[in-house]
C-alpha cells in the first residue's frame, strides 16, 4: 500500500490538525469587555452562515475582489455581534473586530492539540521535511511563531500569499516546488503526504493532486465513510504510533 513508503515530505494544515481555538468563548468574552453579552449557540451557528456566505461572495478571505482579509473579519464579527444587537454602534463593533483580529493573531486565542509538539519533534527527527499547507490569511506565520511550533516547517504556505485555496491543485503543486527550491532535491507527488481534518480540501485534494493523504479527527463527528480505514486517525498520538 502506498501510505506504507515513507513519505519525504509531510504537510499539515493547521486550524482543526494541529491548532484548535474556542471561537464561542473568545468571542463572548471580548464581547462582554464591550458590553455585549451573546447566546453562545446562536453565536456559532451566525458564525457559520457568515463565514459560509462571506466565502462565496468574497473567496480567499477577499484577496481578489479589493476587500483583503482584515476587512473580511471585521464584517464576519459585525454581522455576527449585529444579529444578536442590532442597534449597537459602529464604532463599537470596530472595537470587538480590532480585538478579535489581534486576539486571532497570537496564541491567545489558539492551543496545540494534544500530541501537537511529539508529532512533529519524532517526523523531525526521522528526517522527513514538514510544510503547511493552510487556507489562512497572513497572520498564520506568525500565530506558528507565537505558539512556537513554526521552527518545524521549511514553508508555510497559505491560501492568501498564494491566491488559490485547498482542495485546488496548484497549491499542492506549489509546495512541491517549494520543498525543491528549500531541498535542492526533485521530488514526486507520490513522495509527499498531506494530513487535514477536511475531507475535500485535505484528503481528496492532496489525493487528486497524486499525494498520499491521511485524515484526523479529532473525535469530530466527520463522517468518513468514503476513507479507507487505515488512512483514518482518532487524534495525533494515534496519527504518531503510524509514523513509529
């Protein structure tokens, strides 16, 4: 099988892999700093809808239609703040955004799941190079730095400096090339593995690409039925047991 050759490169995506954040706590809490308290279950799923329509209208975080990312948040949060106060000030709403931008920008807002650092100490140590493949705005460079795990990868490649998003195929092409210009070594697609908790931007996306690809669960309710069973890991420990 082919998940059985050992692969030479290995990329990550990040938000759901190897960092999740507590968005209904982080927002209610810098919402109340303002005096806006919020119904948490209302909150995540206006996030949601938000998140899903912003994407269509304005993809990549608004990285082509002029409206960049720190205005695509700052709509995201108006929207969600004004569906549960519609009468607060703009001004107000600057001010949650700008916090929550600058809170999602370090490692306040984010946590390593467990197995996080062991995951990528023992690839590391096996010789193997780690890439990120993320759709992510700018900041993800630095929220890697922050909470200290950037040092792992040779290239951090986001869907917003590349201008294409997962599952497209260039950006998997794109860290082909990236690897050879860091590596000075050809490599082939079936030498590289990309691991990610969504099935069709990471596990049929880096499959299309002609990778191999892994997909993580982290006890999520992600109906996986369409995976092979042995490309299917419960949480990173398990996903490191693989490895060994």
């Amino acid at each position: 099988m082919i998940n059985r050759i050992r692969p030479r490169l290995v990329t990550f995506d990040v938000t759901g892999t190897l960092l999740m954040t507590k968005l209904e706590e982080n927002y209610i809490k810098i919402g109340s700093q303002h005096g806006l308290l919020i119904e948490p279950r209302k909150l995540a799923r206006s996030f949601k809808n938000n998140f899903a329509q912003l994407s269509k209208e304005h993809p990549i975080y608004g990285k082509h239609t002029g409206l960049g990312w720190k205005n695509w948040w700052r709509m995201i949060v108006h929207n969600v703040f004004k569906e549960q106060h519609a009468s607060v000030s703009t001004d107000t709403l600057d001010k949650i955004a700008d916090s929550l931008i600058s809170c999602y920008s370090t490692s306040k807002c984010w946590y390593k799941y467990p197995g996080t650092v062991d995951l990528l100490d023992s690839l590391q140590k096996k010789n193997i190079v780690l890439g990120v493949i993320s759709n992510f705005d700018q900041r993800l460079e630095s929220i890697l730095e922050d909470i200290r795990i950037r040092q792992y990868f040779t290239f951090v490649l986001t869907s917003y400096d590349f201008g294409k998003e997962k599952p497209s195929l260039s950006i998997f092409e794109e860290a082909l090339r990236l690897m050879q210009y860091h590596s000075e070594k050809e490599i082939l697609p079936q030498e590289a593995m990309h691991i990610g908790d969504k099935l069709d931007n990471d596990y049929f996306g880096a499959k299309s690409a002609g990778w191999n690809a892994l997909l993580i669960k982290h006890d999520n309710k992600l109906d996986a039925s369409k995976v092979p069973r042995e490309d299917v890991f419960k949480n990173l420990k398990e996903l490191q047991r693989h490895f060994d």
